[in-house]
C-alpha cells in the first residue's frame, strides 16, 4: 500500500513514530463511511487552496495566515452575517502576548506546565506529554508575535494592559517575560460596558478583538461565506482531505474543494447535549451551562471523528461556578458570566443549604481555574449530586448595589439574556428566587425543580448565620477574608442558581502540536487540521488569556501549515 506524500513527510517525526509503520490506509472503516468519497467524477461547487471551517478567532486567524503564505482561502462560517456572534466576539477579550524581550526557556517551561504539566512535580501524568514539548516550544517561539501581528491586521487597535502570570510559582513564569492585554480601540477595558453597537474607536473587549480581525480579513478580501455549516468531510482514496460538503442559504448542499487543505476552527461543544452527556463529569446536560455562542455544537469534533480522527482531553473545560437562567438553547440553559461569587453579602450553598467552600476560591486565586471541579463533586454519603445546583445566596444590599451578571460581553451582552444593573428583571421574571425571610427563601429554593427538595431550612439558616456571625468576629470558617459589613444582613433575600460551566469547553480532537488531525494511534490524517477550542492546547490549567492567546498562536500555525501544502491531484 503506497502512503501519500504527506504521510511519508510526516511520518518522519518522533511523534509518529509508534503509530507510522503501520500507517497503511486501508478500506473505509465504518467512522469513514460517515464522512462523502471524493471520486474522479465529483463535481465540485466551489474551490479554493485552504478552506477554514468556522469564521471565529482561530478560524480568522488561520484564514489571514493561509492567505499571507499565499493560499487562496474560503470560509465558512454557519451562523448569518447579520447574527454573528463567535465566542471571539462575545468574549472577554483578554490575550496572551509575552514580552519578546523574557527569557524564552522560561516562557517554555511555563507553557509546559500550563499545556500538559509535565513538569510539575505534584502531576502524575501529563496531559498530552507526546507533544507538550513541541508545543510548549512553538508557544514560546510564536506567542511573544501576538500584539504585533494583531496591530499589523489593524494599526487602530489599541488593547489594554493585563497582567502578568496566573500561577507565578509555575516554573519559569518569574523570568518569561509572560503578559497578558485586553482587547480594546479606546485603549480602556471595562467589563461591564456593551460595545457591540458602538463605532470601532469605543470597542472593547472580545468585541474589539473580533473587530480587528474582520479588518484583517477585509482588506485581504478573503471571502466568507455565512450561513453554511459544513456537514461532512470529503476524503480521497489517499486518505487526505480534500473538500467539505456544507448547507449554504436555500438548505442547498455544496462540494467544496480544497486543493491544500481544510482547518476545523468550528468551537467546543458546549451547546451539543449529546457530547456533553459523553464528555463532562457528573451529569453533563443538567448539571453544567456555559455562556457563549449558542451555535458552538461540536460539528468539528463529529465532523473529524468521521473521517477517523481521535480524541484528546474530550471532556476538558474551560470553567467555574457560573449562575444559570432558565432561557435555553438547544434544550441547555444559558449561563450568565458571573464575577460576583465571593463579592461581599453572598455566599454560596449546596442544595441542601449547606456552604462548603470559601466563595472567594471561585473568583480569585488559581483556585478559580478547577473550581467547577467543586461543583460536580458527588457526595457519598448523600448519594446525590448536592451541589448541582449550588445557590449564590445575597441580600438586598448586594441586590441593590452590584449587578451579578457581567453586563459588557458574553451571552448578556449580546443580548440572548437580558439582565438589568440593578438585577430587579432576573428577580421580576423569578430567575432569581426572593424571601423576605431565610425562611421564606428556604421554601422557594425548595419548590425550584433543581433543588429536588434537598434545602433543609434549618442547616440553610445556620449557614447564614455563622457566616454573619464569622463576618462580625473577622474569622469565616472556611478561612474566607471577611470584614463586619460583609454579612447578609438586610432583608429581603436572594438566590440564583449556580452550575459548573464558564465561556467553553476545551477538549477533542487529538492533533499533532502542529495541528495535524490525528487517529486513536496518533497516525496524520492528512491535510486536516484544527485550532481553538475543537482542541485547546492549554489543557493542563486554562489561565486569562489561554482561549484567545492560542487561537491567534495555533490558528496562525495551522492556517499556514495547510497554506504550504502542495495542491493534491
Ligand atoms: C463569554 C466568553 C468570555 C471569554 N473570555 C475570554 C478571554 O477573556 N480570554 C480568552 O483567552 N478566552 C476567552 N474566551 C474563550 C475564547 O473566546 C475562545 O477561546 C476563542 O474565541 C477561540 O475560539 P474558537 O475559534 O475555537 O471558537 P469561536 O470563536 O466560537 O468560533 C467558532 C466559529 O465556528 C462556527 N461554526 C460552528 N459550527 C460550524 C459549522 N458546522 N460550519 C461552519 N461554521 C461553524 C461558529 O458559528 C463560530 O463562528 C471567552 C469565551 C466566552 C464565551
């Protein structure tokens, strides 16, 4: 059986080595069956060099790489032009881009232990050890390029400065040079200011970010064809990929071919029940939310696993405990970003009433990156999933001077959840329950149909009262830093739900660290490639900026790694 060039190029990596000798492409396996047969005859609609699969941050940051290593590059993106709302978009916006000026084996050495943890003493197997240290490499080599790249796309964008790194114990992080900045036109970051409807020059986080990429791809004239999801690989008698079939406008099936390559930039599988039924810990559907875009339903991940590729990290997450709302999209509810766990007059309990961690740890500290962990703990003793829901429990004076949801970016603002500042629309629509007395409250938790009627009024009352009489004496009991006015002690009171989830999932399809789609056996699948969240590379700890960082890093890579393949055929 004769391999196909790239097979044989590729072949020749350390990487490949276990899997390579028996690389032999053989019949179609039932997984590829799945996937259309490109034949002699095929008729194709369209054409182009690289086709990019998803028109969000790494799917952008491919197609402008592709495009400047001389490909001629389509995307195509499934939601409508007038409706695009990527995670990019609705996004944070804060990004990775290290002084070049660090110590470059320490910005490595960091990398690794955020990507894999290899060399963390503490870790007893790393994440993806077969190519954390091609990755870590590339990292430090290309994502010290980021703000430069991101301000030749659009000498306007004027981000932010961030900070410095997360887990500054790490190995290397002292000397790497590591920084983080917020996306930004106006030079200021505030994360409870929507700007998507504002002139360029006052854009602000993901918003901003994903502004200064469509001017990256506008002026290159790279065309993007909305409203198309794809729906299936083509693969040849070679075993490469060579096209996409898609739905364009009119539910019309197009072949479109890709004389290079395809990059799968097509998100996690956040609103995918039947993946996150397969993936997540603890009950997947009902026990998680997330609040990003709606229409990041793991296509890529079916898409690649048809045509044979393996999985890596599948039920990795990028989260915390975020509160719910009842709103859902393809039968999942959304999640609010919710910054405000640990603010003072809340706390947060289980569902029988119990607090049983520092709120803080959700928030603040390293802690906050496995907090979700916390939320989908099973307890033995009750045999019961009690912290799913857990409550953020707070009183009228939080209610009436902080608003729980953060208002500038994520799924309220971009409007598929309204919230208001002074929170009064969540509690009028019954998001979120109101009791004049604990008492009161205990008894609307318990009629709320998550609560499975576990809220014992007493222990929720006693947990209440020892945080308030914590707060009086300064010391809290589980060692949260609290002060006399951080009590809950003005009636009414409230609660909202709390899930585990945050703005993606980060896990799927296993690639090469140059982004090569591979099988269960690590083997190539030729000229198939991903980025982004389909297959985070910070798999280990998912830190600021660890989502948009390696979008640009790895989208650029794989963008230009499928541009400087020769066309097949
Ligand atoms: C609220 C929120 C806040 C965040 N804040 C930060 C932050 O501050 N810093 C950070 O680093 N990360 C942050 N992230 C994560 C970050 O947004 C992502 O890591 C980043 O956008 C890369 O994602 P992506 O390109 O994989 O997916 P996206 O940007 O979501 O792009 C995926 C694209 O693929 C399209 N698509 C899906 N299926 C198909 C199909 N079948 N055919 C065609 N197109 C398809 C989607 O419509 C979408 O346009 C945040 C995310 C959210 C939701």
């Amino acid at each position: 059986m004769t391999k196909s060039k790239d097979t044989k190029r590729l072949g020749r990596r350390a990487f490949l080595k276990a899997g390579a000798g028996a690389a032999a492409l053989t019949g179609l396996t039932a997984s590829e069956a799945l996937a259309a047969k490109a034949t002699k005859s095929t008729r194709w609609d369209l054409e182009a060099d690289v086709v990019v699969v998803g028109f969000g941050g790494a799917g952008a940051c491919a197609a402008i790489e592709a495009h400047d290593n001389g490909a001629k590059v389509l995307i195509i993106e499934k939601q409508r032009a007038d409706h695009h709302y990527p995670d990019i978009r609705m996004a944070g916006g804060n990004f990775h881009s290290p002084d070049p000026k660090g110590n470059r084996a320490s910005l490595k050495a960091m990398g690794l232990a955020q990507m894999s943890g290899d060399n963390l003493p503490w870790k007893l197997e790393g994440e993806q050890n077969e190519i954390a240290d091609e990755l870590a490499e590339l990292w430090a080599t290309h994502s010290v390029e980021n703000l430069p790249w991101l301000m030749s796309l659009d000498p306007e964008f004027k981000p932010a400065r961030g900070g410095g790194p997360a887990f500054p114990d790490f190995p290397g992080a002292k000397d790497s040079g590591y920084r983080w900045y917020t996306a930004s036109y106006s030079g200021k970051a505030d994360a409870d200011v929507p700007t998507k409807d504002l002139p360029k020059a006052q854009k602000m986080n993901g918003e901003a970010f994903f502004a200064c990429l469509s001017t990256g791809i506008a002026n290159r004239k790279i065309k993007v064809m909305y409203e198309t999801p794809a729906q299936t690989l083509v693969k040849n008698d070679n075993g490469e990929i060579v096209g996409v079939v898609a739905t364009a406008p009119g539910n019309k099936t197009i072949r479109v071919k890709a004389r290079r390559g395809v990059v799968l930039t097509t998100g996690g599988y956040e609103f995918a029940p039947t993946m996150r039924k397969a993936f997540l810990e603890g009950p997947g559907v009902e026990g998680w939310a997330f609040y990003g875009s709606p229409d990041n339903t793991g296509d890529g991940i079916e898409m690649a696993q048809a045509v044979g590729a393996g999985l890596m990290g599948a039920g990795k997450v990028n989260g915390r405990l975020i509160a719910a709302v009842p709103l859902r999209a393809n039968g999942l509810r959304h999640g609010v970003v919710t910054d405000t766990v640990g603010a003072p007059n809340t706390i947060v309990v289980d569902n029988t009433g119990a607090r049983y961690m520092n709120e803080l740890m959700v928030a603040t500290g390293n802690s906050r990156y496995f907090s979700y962990k916390a939320a989908v703990a099973f307890d033995l003793n009750k045999m019961d999933f009690a912290r799913i829901p857990s409550w953020m429990v707070f009183d009228e004076t939080f209610r009436s001077t902080k608003t729980l949801a953060s208002m500038g970016f994520g799924s309220v603002g971009f409007g598929l959840v309204p919230w208001t500042h002074d929170n009064m629309d969540a509690v009028n629509r019954g998001w979120i329950l109101k009791g004049d007395t604990l008492e009161e409250l205990a008894a609307k938790i318990k009629a709320h149909k998550d609560n499975r009627s576990l809220i014992d009024a007493k222990t929720f009352a006693d947990a209440v009262k020892r945080f308030n009489d914590g707060c009086a004496e300064g010391k809290d009991e589980f060692d949260r830093k609290v002060k006399a006015t951080d009590g809950l002690a003005k009636p009414p009171y409230y609660a909202i739900p709390l899930y585990a989830g945050g703005p993606s999932t980060g896990g799927g399809i296993a690639a090469t660290a140059q982004r090569e789609v591979v099988d269960w056996r690590r083997r190539i699948i030729p000229r198939l490639y991903v980025a982004g969240e389909i297959c985070q590379p910070f798999r280990y700890i998912y830190t600021t900026g660890c989502g948009i960082g390696p979008a640009v890093t790895f989208g650029r890579l794989a963008g230009r790694n499928a541009a400087k393949l020769k066309a097949w055929g």
